[in-house]
C-alpha cells in the first residue's frame, strides 16, 4: 500500500505543476501549453533579453526546481517524472521557449540521465542556431574519490549565483563561468536514518527501511540511493560533527562560507532547529557567515534526513546570494550573530505565607489529604479503564505535599485567604499534568474571593468557575465538576451542610457512570461502550472526600 497523497499516479507531476503556479506569491510563473508529456514551467515576465537559464531533472525534489523559477533565478524548469529525468524533447521545447539572442545556460546535476538528455537537447538546440552552454553541478563530497561528484543541494546555491549574474545583463560565457566558480566552491554532504516513500510504491519492495533502528546512513543519495557508511548513532551533535569534519576538508582556514541546511523532506521543523544550533556551536562556526535555511530546498520526497552544503564566500559570490529574488522556493540569507539575550528580572509568584494554627482547620486538611493518598490505587485502576491510569498517582503526589505542610505546621491554619493561595501555588507544582495547574486555579480564585470576605461557599464556586472557564468543562462532561459543583451548592443553599453536600457528591459521582460521552479530560478520546457504567475517577475523589468531611463533623 501507497503511503503517499495523491489521485492518478499519471498525472502526478501536472497536478503538482498547477499547484505550484496557483500558489506562487509572485505570480510569475507559467506552463508551456505544449503537449502534456512536456512539464516546463517558465517566467512569465521574461522577455528573453537576459541570459536565460534552465535546470530541472526528476521530481520529487521539491522545491527544487520550480520553487526556484523567478527573477534573479531560473527562467524555466524543467520536470521528469519521479527520480526521473525529463525527456531531450521536453528540454528542447524549453530551451527553444525562452532563450533569445542572448543565448541559455543548462545548469544540470551531475546524473547520467540528466547529463544525456540535458546535454543532447544542448546541441539539438545549437543545430538549430540557438547559443547554449551547459554546467554540471557535482557538489557531493560523500565519494571523495569518485570521478562524477553527484549534484545535490549546492545545485540551489548554483541556481542563486548564476542567476544574479544573468539578471546583471552578462554575457553567456560570464555566466557560465561564474556558475563554474560556484559549482568549484561549493561542497555538500548528506545523512538520513531512514528513505523516502515512492508513489505507488509497494511496502514490500520499499527499500527505506533498509537502515537499522539507530542508525543513520552517510552519503545517503536524493533518490534514495544507499550510504557510502552507516553512523551507529542518532544524536544530532554527534552526526554533525561528522559532516562537519567532512566539509572542513574541502575547505582552508581562511575561508569564509555560508552555509546551507537543507532538509531531505521527513524532518520536523524542530529537529531541524536543533541540528542548526549544533552546527553553530561545532567546529565550523568561525567560519560560517552567513546560513541559508534551515529549509527544505532540495528535497527528496520525505525521506528522514538532512544535508549541509557550504559556498566558499568571494565578494561576488556574496553579493549574488544576498540579492533578492522573485522565487518562492528560495530562502533568504541571514548573517550568523551571537544569540542575543534580553536580561529581565526573574518574576516569581511564589506564595510568602506566615503560619498560623487552627487545629480545626487542621483536621479538615489532614481528613483531605490522606483521603486522597488512601484512594491512589482505587482511583488509578478506575482511570485505567477510562483514561491513562494516573488520576489516583496524581491526586496522592498533591496531597502528600500538603499533608507534609499540614503536619510540620507550615500552613496558615487560621487564615483561609492564605491557606487557599499556598495550596494552590504547591498543586501547581507538585502535581502532573493538567490536573495540578486546574486544582491550582480552583485554590488560587477561591483564596481571592475569602480575601475579599466573601463566604467559604461562594469563594470556592468562584474557584470552580475559573478552573471551568480555563480548562473548558461543565456540567455534564463527565469529570470531577459532575460531583464537586452540586456539593458546593449545597453548601451555600445551605451553611455547614455537610449532609446534603456529601448525597450532591455520591449523586454527581454516580450519575457519571451512565454518561454515554465524556466532553474533556482524556476520557473524551474514547467511545460509549469503553465509558459505560464507570464512574468518572475524578468524582469519586470528590465524593470520598466529602463523606469523610462528614464523617469527620459528626
């Protein structure tokens, strides 16, 4: 089975091609209505006055090369099938299409199919009269001894140069040579631990998962094609010092170069930042400039990896990649600085309290806390069955720490106000999850309320509307409001009725077990049949805990 989007494999690369011209930003792309075996995609805007250029070879590359059609970059792209390089018809048509006067440049990656077909249709078109010259990009420094350097990422930086220098009105021969001297100055090495998937591919014939768990492979091609070593590791500081070690051969002390992180396609944004940060902080750093990325700019459809190509910087090299450009496909260049750190006065909210005794107020704390601790393995077994099994493990961590206080006489006893704001500040802390940070808004609203002498019932329904209003659940969503916010009602119709809170408790509790859908928490992920006739473990600590108080006042 496919593990790829698509809707006719037949028409794949048109369908990518529309997309790609619909959303440019620019608007300054269009496709060669030719024939629909022909995939070029050219600058609208050209007037062919200019040096034009072209590249392009298989899809799958992506952005690479449309994303980088646009002034100051390619005038036409030229799209093969997946892996595949486009046709010698397909690559005349587009050179026959924007070359003027002036004369076209191939810029080709250094494969065997692109080099025969793009050369081929290079000298089809000069025996038609038209003045072309073709370069081979060979960036791929994983075979240092090879005699055809595959072309890779640094094609990019290639495309940037020699475009800048097409744009400036130069000859064909200046731009060629230019490209030359970017192609000479630029050196990439690639990693990935794991391939890419095919179109249509079958999983049995996959070969991406030919890279044992663990480890990566160096070298690994843009089409898949296998390392040259594998690394038995996958910490990022490890492997790029390994790249790093490699590239610093290519270059000399005195070199200055910038530096381009390119991702192969299957690499979160995250891990990418982390493999920057490593390469900023390797032993490549004094010499890096300028980075460009990081960035998917050559890919090769998901694969898990990631390249790092350097340009040795000359002040024309640098003011080619500085210029703007009109591609969508292209990253800016951004000059590496120092992290810059803004100092701030550390805020702390951490609750000043004196302690006071009340040995009433003691015993309700104490009635509490080791109601909780006692219902850890009744709680946990309850939330196994509709959640993740740590409810009661949760609970007991907050209520241990508060027992501790409780018993060491370190709680403001006789002052609710403060009492409230204590307990809320340690739930926030010593509790996981989003259980703490909601029983810290209950204890922390509630203590605001008593601070403004409003009664013990009314604060704490206060704290109750808060923790509702933040953590989004009500009446009915089968949690622990089910149970705690009919007992504080009947706590305030009623002062010190501790009867009628505790049968609102045990009735909410219950009533949970026969709710068919659960509204938050993470009981919401499950289905009817996996809720039913269990009660909500949340509000059966509140109901636990409401006939202890009972017990506790008669």
């Amino acid at each position: 089975m496919s593990n790829f989007f698509m809707n006719d494999r037949k028409t794949l690369i048109n369908d990518v091609i529309e997309g790609v011209i619909l959303t440019s930003p620019f608007k300054n792309l269009a496709k060669l209505d030719v024939d629909s075996a022909i995939r070029v995609v050219v600058r609208s805007d050209w007037d062919k006055k200019k040096v034009a250029l072209i590249s392009g070879g298989g899809s799958g590359h992506e952005p690479a090369h449309v994303g980088f059609v646009g002034k100051g970059m390619l005038t036409a792209a030229v799209c093969g099938d997946v892996f595949a390089s486009p046709s010698v018809d397909a690559v005349l048509n587009a050179i026959v299409a924007v070359s003027g006067d002036a004369g076209c440049l191939l810029i080709v990656k250094n494969y065997t199919g692109d080099r025969l077909n793009f050369g081929l249709a290079a000298e089809k078109a000069k025996h038609l009269g038209y003045k072309v010259d073709l370069v081979m990009v060979s960036d791929d420094i994983a075979l240092p001894d090879n005699k055809q350097p595959r072309g890779i990422a640094g094609t990019a930086l290639v495309h940037k140069v020699a475009g800048y220098a097409a744009e400036q009105g130069k000859s064909l021969e200046e731009v060629t040579k230019i490209a030359q001297q970017a192609i000479d100055a630029t050196s990439s090495i690639g990693v990935a631990m794991h391939g890419c998937n095919l179109p249509g591919g079958d999983d049995e014939e996959d070969e991406s998962d030919r890279i044992a768990a663990g480890h990566v492979e160096l070298g690994l091609g843009i089409h898949g094609e296998p390392g040259v070593s594998v690394l038995k590791t996958h910490n990022s500081q490890k492997i790029v010092k390994t790249l790093v070690e490699l590239l610093q051969k290519e270059l000399k002390k005195s070199h200055k170069v910038a530096v381009l992180i390119n991702n192969l396609g299957g690499v979160s944004p995250l891990e990418m930042n982390q493999i920057t940060k490593e390469l900023v902080h390797s032993d490549l750093a004094s010499a890096i400039k300028y980075l460009i990325g990081p960035a998917a700019l050559v890919s090769a459809l998901d694969m898990k990896g990631f390249s790092l190509s350097t340009i040795v910087l000359n002040k024309d090299i640098e003011e080619a990649l500085l210029a703007e450009v009109e591609a969508s496909g292209w990253h800016p260049l951004v000059k590496l600085e120092k992290l810059p750190l803004q100092k701030v006065k550390l805020i702390s909210q951490k609750v000043k309290i004196k302690a006071s005794s009340n040995a009433t107020v003691g015993n309700i704390v104490k009635v509490i806390t080791e109601t909780l601790i006692s219902l850890e393995g009744e709680l946990n077994k309850l939330d196994a069955k509709v959640g993740d099994g740590d409810t009661g493990s949760t609970f007991a961590s907050g209520a241990k720490d508060i027992l501790e206080l409780n018993e060491g006489n370190k709680l403001p006893q006789d002052d609710f106000a403060s009492l409230f704001a204590v307990v809320g500040d340690r739930l926030a802390t010593v509790m996981g999850g989003s259980s703490g940070v909601l029983m810290s808004i209950f204890f922390t609203a509630a203590g605001q309320k008593v601070g403004e002498q409003e009664s013990l019932a009314q604060s704490l329904l206060f704290g109750l509307e808060r923790m509702k209003h933040y953590g989004g659940a009500d009446l009915g969503d089968r949690t622990l409001i089910d149970a705690l916010q009919p007992a504080l009602e009947a706590l305030d119709k009623k002062t010190g009725d501790l009867a009628g809170a505790a049968n609102a408790a045990a009735k909410g509790a219950k009533d949970t077990a026969s709710m068919k859908k659960a509204n938050a928490g993470r009981s919401s992920y499950l289905n009817s049949d996996s809720l039913k006739g269990v009660k909500d473990p949340g509000a059966v600590a509140v109901e636990h805990v409401f006939a202890a108080l009972l017990a506790l006042h008669k």
